[in-house]
C-alpha cells in the first residue's frame, strides 16, 4: 500500500531500533494518534521476532518504500535527535515545509538537528519522558501497550541497574503496572538466551580483550569479526562487563567493510556518548554506539586510544589524594620534637620548610626537603635528638602540581624513593601524597571491590554517592531548606560545608534526627557569623574549639565547626585542637559509623563523603573504632559503642572488642575525670532501654571504674524494665512535670549503696550538690517510706500524702520501680493521679472571718481539715466550713 495523502504525520527512530526506540514510537502514536510509524532502517532481529509474533498489531505502520515523501508534513523523532542515525530522513527532516518533533533522553552532541518543538532530559529511557506525558494527559492504555512501554524502560535501564537510570524511570514504570503491564512477558523477553555463534563470539571477545590504562584509568578493548551480522553486539559487551567487572569497554566488531563499535562505562571518568561522537556515534554517558565504514579495525582502534589520551582524565589527581593540610615544621626543630610531632599526628614523614623574608617583609614559607620516622628514630637512639632536623632531613625533593594525574605521582615517588610527595600550588605546598595513598588507590584501581572493612587507616580517596534524591524523600523540606541555605554561604565565601556525625548515620539507618551538625573546611566561627547576619539569626562563638552554635528565629539550633584534628597529650587527656580538613576531622571521630560527611555547597549538594568503608559497617551492623589507639586516647568511647550498639542492635566489632579490653588490662578508664565518665553513663540511662547497655557495662566490667561498691545485680534487668513501664504509666497520665529519666534509672543503679558509698559514687562522678542531695539522701528517704508503705497497707491517705508530698517526682517514680509489691505500687499510684494535688477550699483568710484570731491556729485547723478532705471525711467547701466551726468552737471553750 503506497501513503499518498497530504500532510501525513510520520514517527521515527534511529536505525537498528531497540526496545526503548520501539516503545517510543508506540508511545508516541498515542499522542499523534493519526500518525505512521516508519522503521528508517532494519531492526535487531530479536525485535523483528517480537513483533511479527506478538504485538505488532498495536501499530499503524508502513514500510519506508510506501511513503511519498512530498506528502509529508510533519515527523516525530523519538530516542535520537541526531542526522546521522536516521537514514533517509535526515533529508526530508530539514526541509522548510516539514515540521519536526523530538523525543530524546541522550545529551545534545554535534549534528543534532533543530527542531520546532522537542522534549529532552536525561532519564533511563526516552519512552519515560513520552509515559509521564501520557500519563499527565490521562490517555488511556491497554495492557498489551503498557507492557510495550515498560519493556522499553527495563531494557534501556538494564532492569534499573544501569548508572543512567532516574528516579522517573521507576515512576514511570510503577505507573505502566498500574496499567496491567506484564512482568511475565517483559522477563521472558530480556532474559535471552545465547546462541551457539553468539556464544563464539563472545569467546572471542573475551580472548582479544586487552586491558589499557589510559591517564590512569583502566579501559578495555576487545576486537571480533565476523563475515556475517552479529546480533545482540550490545548484550554480548555488556554480558562481558558483567562477567569481567570491566569499568570502560569499547568492542570493535569487523562486519564486511564496516565497523561496529558497542561502548559501555560505569564511571563518570569516561563518557562513551562524547567519546564515540567524534565517529558518528551517539548514546547517552554510559552507553553509547557508533559504526563506521570503509577503515580497519587496527586503524580504528589507533585512533580511538588517540582520541581518549586527549578526553580521558583519571579524578585520581594529586588534589583529589593529598592529605591536607601538610604536617611540616621548621629546620630548626629538634629531632626529640619532631618525633613528638610524627606521633601526635600520627605520620611517617615530615615536610621541613625554612622561613623566609623578601623585601616586602612578609614572612613565606620555602620548601626544602623532609625526613622520616626512621631516621629520626635512629638519630635520637644514638644519643642525637638534641640537633635540629635540618642534620639528617634528605634536601633532594620533588613536588606535584594540584592537577597532576596518577601516573605522575607513580613515577615522581617511586623514582625518588620518597615517602611524601608534596603538591604545591604558587609556590604553596598544600597537601601532601604519600607512598601509602598511592598503594592504596592503584589497589582500588585493580580491584573495585576492594573497600575493605579492615581498612581504618582511612582511604586515599573517599566512596561517594548521590544523596539528593534520597534526602528529599526522607527529610522534611523546612531542614532541606536550611542545608541548601549552609552550602550556598559557604560557596560564597570561599568555603566547604558539610552535615556530618549522627544526622547523616540516622538518614541512612531511616532514623529520625534533626540535630544539625556541620562541618566546615576554614573558619567556622567566620562561615556562623555570616550565616546569622544573612538570617537574622543568634550566634554563639567558642572561640578556642572554632565551634559555634546558630540559633535560628524559631528557636532550631544548628551546632558548626571548623574542620579539625585533635590529638591527646596523654591517655585520657582532653584533647588539643588544630583546624584541618573534612578527611582529617573525620579520623578524630569515635566509630566509623560516625564519619560519614554530606556535602552541602550547590554544585555538590547532597554528595556522600565516606572515608572508612562507614556505609559497609552500617550495612554490616558493625561498631569499629577508625584506628587501634582510639580507646587509648579516649576511653569513653568504650561506653559509646556500648550505648550505639544497643541502641541501632549492632555488635562491637571483634577488633574494637580487644582494644576494649586491651584499654581496661591498662586501666586508662581510671585516668578519666569523674565528669567525663558521667556525660557518658548519663547518655546511656537518657535511651529508651538502658537495661541492655547497663548489662553490658557490667560484663565489661566497667562499672567497677565508677566504684567497685557497684557489683552485679541479678535482678537489674527487671528492676530497669519496671522503671520504663512506671514511665509508660506516668506519659498516660499526660502531666505537664518534666521529669529527668536518666536519675530514675540511676537511683535503681545505686539502690544497694549506703549514703557514705553514694557519696563516693557522687565525688567520682564529679555531681552536682543537687543530685549528691537527690541521690544518697532523699533515695534513702524514699526507700524508707516505701518500706514504711509496704508494712501499713491500711495507712490513711493524709499519712500517705504527707509523707511523699516531700519528695521529688523522681524519687517517687523510683519507689514505685523499685518493689514488686503491687498493693505498694497501687498506694503510689494514687498518692500521684488522687491525692497529690488536693487541697483545702478554705483559706486562712476565710477562717479570719469566722472570727479565728490570726496565727499558728489557722494553720492547725487548715491542716486538720486537708487530712480529713484526704481521707474522704469532707467534699465539700460547706463541709470545711462546718468542720473549721466546729473546731473554732473548741478552741474557744
């Protein structure tokens, strides 16, 4: 049948169409629905297979060789926007009197036609971005063409796995199952099956393969021919990726007189789509595919190496692995101070500078050699720590710009044998490569799956991950807000921002926590200030530590920081701080759960910062200190990784399990200041369960760090589950009273300690005059009374009353925690919901006019008639004043 008519409506797709090209154009058909489909070229025939058995039907198509191209008014180009894919069309695509309409999701590369109107935006698959316009037009499907439609996305998508996918593509797909699109058919069509020739080529392929590190990143190339069409080249090169975990490979398939290629890159160091632009190709990023004719594969592969020499560059720069800032010291420092100075930043090499002054007076830093820990120690064991470094410091060094790639770093370290190789920009040296970082970032290099748990050293370069999408969905946009507001101050003054510690843990472990921590890479206090002014905002500066603490309009705190390392003088010590960088602030951290860094500045906002393998351990359910010195330096991390492992379930690790025990056997617990231990032990009772921490603490032994009074109780696991049903009871009674849990639980802890032993539980502890009186006089007080209560069950309510009206809500909680008597519980429980609040009608002032005379009297008779109104005796304000009367008379006798 030949189409004559005029104005005829074509849709079209690029040459060897796939399943997302096909689906395009049915999805397009709904949206021009007096249109023809028309193949430029020949499908797979995989695809031709598909339709002719199944769901061809649901198109109005035409052969290419039907259509008068004269009549044609208008063309609908979908997954491709490029000339030089389409065939004929490319022709008629340009003319004056044709419309021409695009559909594409690959980027824009040279020879991409201009159109009237077109629709382009990176998703998986183009015909994601034509369902959310049927969906948005509510155009009704069947599901045999939702099932055409879903295909395209999980095809082009790699069943969602593929790095191009988006968050649209699931959407969109959800959205064509909703329609009755068929998971059944949509698998039993990807899941293919090679055949015998497919199969020899892909032997083939894997036995040409060779690997080619290119500006320091690995790419492969492999090489087939074949005198006949290969289908499926695309699956087969990515059935090798899978099979080889390759990260960029390039297939070069020799077909009669013309070339083949089929790329594919999992990295962001490599865009295959711009790579292959420079034959004709097209694509997106991470896949992409070309064919070109009348060269040979040897020529073609030279200039394919030639061109990505010239576009390929590693992220691996000296800027991207230095260690910033750079430790150095001067050439006049002593060898005994420069091995104080390896330890407490706990390096190997030092940078030695000498001061300078140029005519200008200004005082600048130069360069002019570095020394290890091994000659330092060797010089200090022959009697020579005395003489400065500038003796025995090596003066031959060599230095890397900011931007020099991997292969140079290699070749200037191992060529001049030198630890540290420092990266110098203008004349500044601001950081530091050293042999380690190199070792470790070629390891991970050759081995993509070599981020290792044991590694907490700290890696060379960190894991990242794009975190936007995830944070919108789990945050609430007044907090998305306010981190986008802390990148864009710090972009422009000139700085990083991170959100760093528990919030970024919590977001990834679906916990809520809003407490806003954040780190930045200069001045904190500076970055606070700025951010107050712009916010109308409350600052608080604490100048020494660099931290400040925002207080927003409505109250919300954000705590900032600037990036710092501590080091400690001593085990136990409080620590000593120095700004630094993200890297460095993350390694002073307690676990490496707690090491995890989002940062926030606009071109980089919601980018996961992971230096020590943190989101494994998280993953893993696993508590690791970063390094083996971590409970030496300070020790109560041992009670934190108690309190986080009991509270997220997870388990100390069994390294940090022996350094644990390594710290008790030294006993560096009892070089801790009373106080510190006591923020630590006060964080534990404030969970939700403390019981399990608490069993913990006692197995570890770590209670007799506290006092060694405070032996095991066996039964301290049902006394800590009493106390939080008597805080259930209490929260159903909707009080407005705050009440402070933690002393609750503490007075449970202590219950077997006389007053001279909780004092001395109190001094270690370093408390309060308050909490000395709340827990060793009024505790005993209390336990007295209950025990009073639990002998006199037939107690009147005023005795009750006037005997717990003296204690505080703690004490009572605690009382009622701390028997098993239920008679007991219930006489409290009253005491609390009954008789706490009551209280006579009358007042002394009315008892005046009844004519009592001022003075102790009145007391007495409001007295007398409060414990009658407790013990039920009056109700009623007549009833008082009969009963005041009455006593007033008696009086008066």
């Amino acid at each position: 049948m030949e189409y004559s008519l005029k104005n005829i409506t074509i849709i079209t797709t690029h040459i060897n169409a796939d399943f997302d090209a096909v689906a395009s154009l049915l999805a397009a058909q709904k949206l021009y629905p007096d249109s023809i489909v028309v193949f430029p070229g020949s499908q797979e025939k995989k695809l031709r297979d598909f339709f002719i058995s199944s769901m061809a039907y649901l198109f109005k198509m035409a052969d290419i060789n039907a259509i008068d191209m004269d009549t044609v008014a208008r063309i609908v180009l979908v997954d491709t926007a490029n000339s030089s894919r389409i065939g004929t069309f490319a022709e008629i695509c340009v003319k004056d009197d044709v419309e021409l309409h695009i559909f594409d999701h690959h980027p824009k590369v040279e020879g991409d036609l201009e159109s009237s109107f077109e629709i382009r935006d990176r998703t998986g698959a183009t015909v994601t971005l034509l369902t959310e316009i049927i969906k948005q037009k509510g155009i009704p499907l069947s599901p045999e063409e939702a099932t055409i439609l879903c295909l395209g996305i999980y095809e082009d998508t790699g069943s969602f796995s593929f790095p191009s996918t988006t968050e649209r593509d699931f959407l969109a797909a959800a959205f064509l199952l909703s329609k009755g699109a068929s998971l059944n058919t949509i698998s039993d069509i990807i899941a293919r099956e090679i055949n015998p020739f497919q199969l020899s080529v892909l032997n083939d392929m894997i036995q040409a393969a060779e690997r080619r590190r290119i500006n320091g990143i690995e790419i492969v190339i492999t090489k087939v021919s074949s005198e006949k069409y290969i289908n499926d080249l695309a699956y087969l090169t990515h059935k090798m990726v899978k099979m080889e975990a390759i990260d960029v490979i390039f297939t070069l398939a020799q077909i009669d007189s013309k070339i083949q290629i089929v790329a594919r890159s999992r990295i962001p160091e490599v865009n295959v789509a711009f790579i292959l632009s420079f034959f004709g190709g097209g694509g997106h990023p991470y896949a992409a595919s070309a064919t070109v004719k009348n060269t040979t594969q040897t020529d073609m592969e030279l200039s394919l190496i030639d061109i990505l020499l010239k576009n390929v560059r590693s992220s691996k720069t000296a800027k991207a692995l230095m260690s910033s800032p750079a430790i150095k010291t001067t050439q006049e420092v002593t060898c005994e101070n420069a091995a104080k100075i390896l330890t407490r930043y706990n390096v190997n090499a030092l940078l030695i500078i000498d001061q300078v002054t140029d005519s200008s007076d200004d005082s600048k830093e130069k360069l002019i050699g570095f020394i290890t820990r091994q000659v330092i120690d060797k010089a200090i064991s022959h009697g020579l720590g005395h003489l400065p470094v500038r003796e025995y410091m090596n003066p031959e060094i060599v230095s890397v710009d900011p931007e020099a790639d991997l292969s140079e770093i290699h070749s200037k370290i191992i060529a001049s044998n030198q630890r540290i190789l420092p990266v110098v920009e203008n004349s500044v040296v601001i950081g530091v490569v050293t042999r380690t970082d190199l070792i470790k970032t070629i390891d991970e290099l050759n081995d993509s799956n070599s981020f290792s748990s044991s590694d907490h050293e700290g890696r060379t370069t960190p894991k990242t991950k794009h975190m936007s999408s995830f944070m919108k969905e789990r945050l609430p946009e007044p907090i998305l807000e306010l981190l986008a507001k802390v990148g864009e101050i710090a972009s422009d003054i000139g700085y990083n921002a991170y959100v760093v510690g528990g919030f970024v843990r919590d977001l990834l472990l679906y916990e809520k926590n809003f407490d806003i921590d954040i780190v930045i890479e200069g001045d904190g206090i500076s970055f606070a200030q700025k951010f107050g002014e712009l916010h109308n905002a409350n600052v608080h500066t604490y100048t020494k530590f660099g931290t400040a603490v925002i207080t927003m309009p409505d109250g919300f705190k954000i705590d900032v920081a600037s990036a710092r390392l501590e080091y400690y003088q001593h085990p136990g010590a409080l620590p000593t701080v120095e700004r630094s960088s993200i890297k460095l602030d993350m390694y002073r951290r307690d676990f490496t759960m707690n090491t995890l860094a989002i940062q926030l500045n606009p071109e980089k906002f919601g980018v996961l910062i992971d230096f020590f393998a943190a989101q494994k351990d998280i993953k893993d359910k696993v508590i690791r200190v970063i390094h083996n010195l971590s409970f030496v330096e300070d020790p109560t991390r041992i009670f934190r990784a108690i309190r986080f492992e009991q509270r997220f379930g997870f388990t100390i690790g069994k390294l940090s399990a022996s350094l644990i025990q390594n710290a008790l056997k030294f006993d560096f617990l009892h070089k801790l200041s009373g106080i510190r231990i006591f923020s630590e032990l006060k964080l534990i009772l404030e969970e939700d369960n403390p019981a399990q921490a608490i069993q913990r603490i006692y197995d570890l032994g770590l209670m007799n760090v506290i006092h060694p009074a405070l032996i095991r109780d066996k039964y301290i696991a049902e006394r800590f589950s009493a106390v939080k049903k008597v805080f259930d009871w209490y929260e159903l009674l909707y009080l407005e009273e705050p009440v402070k849990r933690w002393t609750v639980y503490f007075m449970v802890l202590i219950r077997y300690t006389n007053v001279e032993i909780s004092e001395a539980i109190c001094r270690r502890l370093e408390l309060p005059p308050k909490y000395i009186k709340l827990f060793c006089h009024e505790r005993m007080k209390a336990l007295s009374y209950l025990h009073w209560i639990e002998m006199n069950q037939a107690a009147k309510n005023h005795e009750i009353f006037h005997k717990l009206t003296t204690l505080k809500t703690e004490s009572i909680l605690f009382m009622m925690a701390a028997t098993n008597d239920e008679a007991a519980q219930k006489t409290i429980s009253r005491f609390y919901t009954t008789l706490k609040n009551e209280a006579c009608i009358l007042s002394g002032k009315n008892l005046v006019e009844m004519g009592l005379e001022p003075g102790p009297t009145i007391g007495k008779i409001l007295l007398d008639i409060l414990n009658r109104r407790l013990d039920g005796e009056i109700k009623s304000k007549e009833e008082e004043a009969e009963a005041a009367l009455e006593l007033i008379n008696k009086i008066s006798q």
